[in-house]
C-alpha cells in the first residue's frame, strides 16, 4: 500500500482504494508522528488512533472480529464502530475523520483532542 502523505494543516490524506479492506479487516498507517488505524466492519469505516491508550501497544498486532477489537497486549476490547472500552469500560479510543471519495480512495483526517493515557 503507498505512503501516506503528510498531515499538516490537518486536510484529508489519501490513504488506499476502498475496495482493498474487506469486512473484518484493519490496516495501519504513519500520518505524520501518528499511526492511524482503519478498519471496516459492517460496511463502515472508521479511523482511529492506532494505540491503545492502555500501555502503547500497537491495535493492529490485536485482533477485530464481530465488531470488537481487542489488543494483543492486556486484551483489552473495544466496540470497533464507536470505539468505546468493552473491557475494562470507562477508556475511548481517540477517532480521526475518514471518508471514501467519489474515485473509491479512503482519506483520513487527524482530530486534534484530549488523548489520555490510562495504567490500569
């Protein structure tokens, strides 16, 4: 897959064809300093950060299936479409603006916002 472009300014960066995710799938991405994470479930997209705000463990090495996402490390889940903690509850994944163009490319957007770390 190409190498995102850069993120200043905070425009939509192209990332890959729309077609290329499947249901169930995740992929990782550097937008500038950020690793962004997409995934597709249900024929939704979304775009987050690509960490988990437990102890910094990449989200992609985890697994998404039935809509939860869960990360390698501490196992911790997530619903995969609101990004909200299944398990422990109470933690939120940090969601970035992503949409698909008329020409079938996925573009994300980097919100700026409150990212809390958490040490449970």
């Amino acid at each position: 897959m190409p190498e995102p472009g850069s993120a200043e300014g905070r425009d939509f960066v192209e990332l890959f064809e729309a077609d290329v995710l499947w249901d169930g799938e995740m992929e990782s991405f550097d937008i500038g300093a950020e690793e962004v994470l997409v995934l597709k479930v249900d024929g939704e997209i979304r775009a987050y950060d690509g960490i988990c705000p437990h102890q910094s463990q990449s989200l992609v090495e985890g697994e998404l299936e039935a809509g939860v996402l869960t990360c390698r490390a501490h196992e911790w889940q997530f619903d995969a479409l609101s990004g909200t903690s299944i398990n422990p509850r109470g933690n939120c994944l940090h969601r970035h603006d992503v949409r698909v163009t008329a020409d079938g490319m996925i573009e994300v957007r980097l919100r700026s916002g409150n990212r809390k770390a958490v040490s449970a």
